[in-house]
C-alpha cells in the first residue's frame, strides 16, 4: 500500500475551532508508490463562507487579507464540505483502517482541531477514517534540525523558518492556505 500525505493549512476566523470557522482550507496531497518515489497527486484550495458570523476575529481578517464583504461572496460550508470529502474520498478508502492520510502541517494540532471541528460542524463524527493519528508537526522537525541555531531565530514562525532553510518564498503570498501549505512541505523536505 502507498504512503498517501496531506499537507494541509487553514485560514480562519479566530483562534477557536469551537466559536470560529475555517475560510480557507488548502493543501498539496501525494502519494509515495515506492522508497523516495512521491508523486505530486493534486493541489487544492477551498474558501467558504463562515458559519458564525458573529465571531469572526477582526485581526483574523487582517492576517488572511480578506473582508466580511468578501466572505460573503464565498460558498457555504456544506458545499465546500461535499467537495472536500470528495477529494479524500479520490485517494482513500474511508472503510479501510489501512487506508489513510498521514496529515502534515506547521503548527499542525491548529490545522488538525479546526479540520476536526469543520467536519464535526458538518455532521460527520468520523474524521478518523480519513486520517491517521498522530498527525506530523513540521516544527518539530525543523527544531531538531536547526537545534544548534535555535537561538538565532527571531522566531519560529513558518516564513522565519523557510528563510533560514534557504526556501525561496513570496511574502504577498503568506497566510494563504494552499502557499502555506506549499512552504510548509519544501520545509519538510529540507528537515527530514
């Protein structure tokens, strides 16, 4: 059976994956057929509209560069939920444990609760059959790796991390879901 990973990143509307709602979910899935052979399988994107209106975090606004009147040109959730779970549903068999996503990402367990709370909210309590627990933290990766160095670091931000690795970025692009995604696989890559 292939190794089958998501890199996955959220845009949100606040900090609770409880009171807040996803706005943007993208990500970059592959597959690995054989050692070291990994096939870029799709790239996806997926903006939607919030549930909770009343929540939305005007600082949360500001880092994911959008507006309310934005938002409100953006599809509802349910739609963007059924294309989703059709995307999973192109590469992994839902009904076999064997068969599921190893979930990447870069500050993972925000991405791993809101995902979770997104297909809670959307009447689907069985995440796990799409994802293997436990999913991976790049950061922690990356710490390792630059352990020595920690200490000349600003941060540990994504972009802060990417730059000391060497990892070409475009800063316009941060805080969407698909390029944070995208960077936070090259920074796998680059640490692994």
């Amino acid at each position: 059976m292939s190794i089958k990973r998501i890199f996955l990143d959220t845009e949100t509307t606040g900090l609770d994956p409880f009171k807040n709602d996803i706005i943007e979910l993208g990500g970059v899935i592959e597959t690995e057929e054989a050692p070291d052979v990994i096939f870029t399988a799709e790239e996806f994107l997926f903006k939607m509209a919030p549930r909770n209106w009343d929540s939305i975090s005007e600082e949360a606004l500001k880092i994911n560069k959008t507006t309310v009147e934005e938002l409100k040109s953006y599809p509802p959730p349910m739609v963007v939920y059924d294309e989703f779970i059709g995307l999973l549903d192109k590469y992994i068999d839902r009904y076999d444990k064997k068969d599921k996503f190893i979930f990447i990402g870069w500050n993972v367990y925000f991405d791993w609760n809101f995902l979770r709370s997104f297909f809670t909210k959307s009447g689907n309590k069985y995440f796990g059959s799409w994802f293997f627990w436990p999913p991976l933290g790049v950061e922690c990766l990356a710490i390792e790796k630059l352990i020595k160095n920690r200490w000349t670091l600003e941060n540990f931000h994504l972009s802060t991390v990417a730059e000391k690795l060497k990892i070409e970025q475009d800063s316009t692009l941060a805080h969407s879901a698909l390029y944070d995604a995208s960077v936070t696989r090259d920074v796998y890559y680059a640490v692994r």
